[in-house]
C-alpha cells in the first residue's frame, strides 16, 4: 500500500499484521481520488474508521489543508501515526468512535466513511451526519461499502452524487448543495 500521488508519493504505509483493520484496497483508493480530482487541494479532510489512515493521508499528500483521523482502536491509531510520521505529514488523531466524534463541533469539507463492513453503522453514521451537518456546502461525503450492503438516501440539503462499483465494493458519494 503506497500513496498514489503529491507530496508523499511513492511512500511505502504500514498496514496492521492481523486481520483487525481492512485497508482500501490500491484500486479503489485509486478510484476515490480519481472521482475527486480537483476537489482535495486546501480542503478539511475527515476520516472516520480511520484503520491505517491511508485516505485522510493521500488528502495530505495532495495538499488538504488538515485532516482529523478518528479510530476507537489505539493501535489503529498508532499505525496512523507512523505513516503520517513516514510521509512527513501531520493531521490531528482522534481516539473515540466514530459516532461520538461526529456529535461535537466543526465542519468538514470530506469525509470519508468506510467502518467495518458488517458493523450496521452505515445508517446511524450517515444520519448523525446530517443531524449534526458536519459537511460543508458543496462538500463531498465518500463511503465505501460492499457492492450489496444497502445505503440510505440523506434528507435535504445533503443528497446522493453517484454510486460506482469495482468489483465486492461500491462506493457512493453524498453532497451538501447551497441553500438559497
């Protein structure tokens, strides 16, 4: 697993020895960020089930201007660590679940989404989400599920973009639009 491009390119991530987290695969990361293109640079990056942080840092990589990795699993956490400290990058790391974190303040203009795929928290996640309204206007949520998992519809202002499959996994995106 290697960030695809920017600052830290090339750089080797380190990825847990046991089955606990499910990196993205190369792939789909690769897919991810070419449906964002344009749409990283200066940007506040939140990846929640952070795992191994390769998301949030790929944002780095490409010039967001911050990003918050949110994981309750400490050892996840200290994998974010070492490879925000081997691509020379920083973000803030967030010891809690992902639910709670989502209650307190601030606003994100990404957000990543992708929790243990049997852990039902799809749902609750997306809602909390809008309940609170984390993301920003025109901002862009990412969640990454199996290609069979169902994903709700969010109310207005937040609407769905677009889904996409590659393979067991699919991804959809969700938009804040502009109120008037």
């Amino acid at each position: 697993m290697r960030v695809i491009t920017g600052s830290a390119r090339g750089r080797r991530l380190k990825t847990p020895e046991n089955d606990a987290i499910r990196p993205t695969t190369d792939n789909v990361k690769e897919a991810v960020f070419n449906i964002l293109q344009f749409d990283v640079e200066g940007r506040r990056v939140l990846d929640l089930f952070a795992g191994t942080g390769q998301l949030g840092i790929e944002c780095l990589s490409r010039g967001a201007a911050s990003a918050v990795f949110v994981d309750r699993d400490q050892a996840a956490l200290q994998i974010v660590r070492e490879n925000l400290k081997t691509c020379g990058l920083n973000g803030t790391l967030v010891n809690t679940d992902a639910l709670s974190y989502l209650k307190g303040g601030g606003t994100f203009d990404l957000i990543f989404i992708d929790p243990p795929y049997d852990s039902g928290l799809y749902d609750e996640v997306l809602r909390t989400v809008n309940q609170v309204d984390k993301l920003s206007e025109g901002g862009i949520i990412i969640v990454e599920a199996r290609r069979d998992t169902p994903l709700p519809d969010m109310d207005p202002p937040y609407r769905m973009l677009r889904e996409y499959r590659y393979g067991k996994v699919k991804i959809r995106t969700y938009t804040k639009e502009s109120t008037p």
